[in-house]
C-alpha cells in the first residue's frame, strides 16, 4: 500500500524554504563566486524541487534533488565567474524554489589592470563593420596556471578551456585569445561601439584587460589572403618536403603576421612576419601532415584586424580527400 509519505512531490506550489548559507562577503572581479543552500522539507512526504540561481537577474544554473519528509538537504556549491571590473562593485545572488526565495549582496572588488605590454590590440581600435579583430593577452608568468575569460558589453563569452587551440597558441605564442567579428545594427548613422574585457585568472590572482571598439565606416578593415600557390584544394602528401606561399595585403598598411594551423592535429606549423600593405608568406612543410587535415592560414595585422581561409586539405596518396580510394593505373 503506498501512502503520503512514499510518494514524492515535485508541484511548484509544494511547500519548501530555501536558504543561501554558505557566501563571500566579496570576491576580487573575475574570480568565481561559489555558494550552498539549504533546502527544507516542511511537509510529511518527499518533495522534488528545482532551485533556480541568478547573478544580478541572469541566469546562474538550477539543480534539482529529493528530500525527505521533514528533512534539510544541501545541494553541491554553486559557482559563477565574476566579471572584472575597474572600480568596486556588487552582485546580487537569489536562489529560488516553489515561489520561496532567498537573496544575498556580494560586494565586487576592483580588478588589478593587467600590464599594457600584454595586451594586444591597442585599446581603442576603430573597425569597419563586419570586420573581425584577434585580440589577445600574454602569459603574465609562464610557469603559473593561467586561464582567460572574455566578456562583450557585460556578456560571457567563453573561455579558454573550451577549446583545445587556446592551449596550442599559449604554448607556442605564450598568448590567450579571442577573435569577435563586429556589426552595425544599420539603423542610424552613429558609431556603435563595444566593450571587449579579458579577465585572465594566474593562479587564483586576478587581472583585466579591456578594450573599446568603435565600429565605423571609416574604420580599418581585415586584410585579404589574395593568392595562394600552390593553388588551394587537396595537396598531395609527398615522400619529401613542400612550399607554400600566400600573397596577403591590408588595406591600412599594417601586416604583422601569418599564423600557420593544422586542423585535426590541432598544431601551428610555423608563424611568418609579414608587414606594409602587401607582402608575401611562405612556409616549408616536411612532417607532420596528416591525411584529411586542413592548413588554415590566420593573417593578423599589427592593428588586430584578421582573416582566416582553410587553403588546403593534406591527402595520402591514392586517397579520394571524401574518403574514396582513388583509382590508379597499371603499367
């Protein structure tokens, strides 16, 4: 026979009392904020409620557990990654469940800036609309653990854990990134401009870096790759070495570099200096091609304005690039 108390409720109008117990009075800006609940069972059967947590209004994650008739529980902490910030500031965490809500005001101390000499682009670069700009930060100390978080106009971005090529560009270039193509709503003719702010965590110590994009139309624009030799497509893997060459101009003059990935293997081949408004980038390549795997030259300019084109995709010989064996001939 199942009765009351065997029975689990998960109604949204069932009674529970929810409690933040365990939060910071402050955080340095970009650290994670972590925080516990308590969740109480005043009825005398099992309850299933969601608790939902925001940061200042935005959405913060939920979860979801059991608890018994009459009992407390505590779901695992919480966490949320702060944004840096220039000055003192505060955020308000809420934890809601069945209607019942509890709040606290965790203050926000001012961010350290990180040092100019690690930051690229200049901080106030005017771009055309639709162009796409590589920002970066640098390794604040190389034998330190260090992690970028990027916010646009107070909205999280990503991260560099979420993608492998961040840990390849840190070891090779000792530099986090993040690339942002921007718009033009279109609507007027005012220039619209964006905040860009990197927070980069260094073992706990936290540093900001921050960036003012205005976008207009006598802003600078991407550089162009405008030829390629060989030309682009599938490229045979030989027993020996090759070279490629791309010709690539910038329109503002301002070349800087050509960043060589391999895709799948996720590797940098090689990295050419390149400068003014046209020039030439060339790289040898006598190992680690791979069948099927694409070179995708990024051309950065010294204004951090950028391109990027898969060129050619590395195919064994005999091998169709879809996946098919080639047919050959016997002689």
């Amino acid at each position: 026979m199942t009765t009351d108390s065997d029975t689990t409720a998960d109604h949204e109008d069932t009674p529970v009392a929810v409690r933040i117990v365990e939060i910071p009075e402050t955080v340095t800006g970009g650290a994670v904020l972590e925080w516990t609940v308590e969740v109480e069972n005043p009825t005398d059967q099992s309850i299933r409620p969601t608790i939902e947590y925001t940061v200042d209004g935005e959405p913060a994650g939920n979860v979801t557990l059991t608890v018994g008739p009459g009992e407390t529980e505590r779901p695992f902490p919480s966490s949320y990654r702060t944004e840096p910030v220039p000055e003192d500031d505060e955020v308000t965490v809420r934890a809601d469940a069945n209607g019942e809500t509890d709040e606290r005001t965790v203050g926000i101390r001012a961010t350290d800036e990180l040092d100019p000499e690690l930051q690229f682009p200049d901080p106030e670069p005017a771009v055309q609309p639709e162009t796409t700009v590589h920002f970066e930060v640098g390794a604040v100390d190389p034998d330190a653990v260090q992690t970028t978080t990027w916010w646009i106009d107070g909205e999280n971005v990503g991260d560099t854990l979420a993608d492998p090529w961040q840990g390849v560009y840190y070891v090779e270039q000792a530099a986090h990134y993040w690339q942002e193509t921007f718009e033009s709503d279109g609507h007027d003719k005012r220039d619209e401009t964006y905040e860009v702010v990197a927070g980069v965590d260094v073992d706990g110590e936290q540093y900001r870096a921050s960036w003012t994009i205005t976008v207009t139309p006598t802003g600078l624009e991407d550089p162009t790759i405008d030829t390629a030799r060989p030309a682009p497509g599938p490229l045979e893997i030989s027993p020996g070495g090759m070279t490629l060459e791309i010709d690539v101009s910038d329109p503002d003059g301002n070349l800087e570099r050509v960043v060589w990935w391999l895709t799948q293997a996720d590797r940098i081949l090689g990295v050419s200096d390149v400068s003014g408004a046209s020039d030439t980038a060339t790289l040898s390549v006598d190992s680690g091609r791979c069948h099927s795997c694409q070179l995708i030259p990024w051309v950065i300019t010294a204004d951090g304005t950028f391109t990027a084109e898969p060129l050619w995709e590395f195919v064994e010989p005999g091998i169709d690039p879809d996946g098919a064996g080639l047919e050959t001939e016997s002689f």
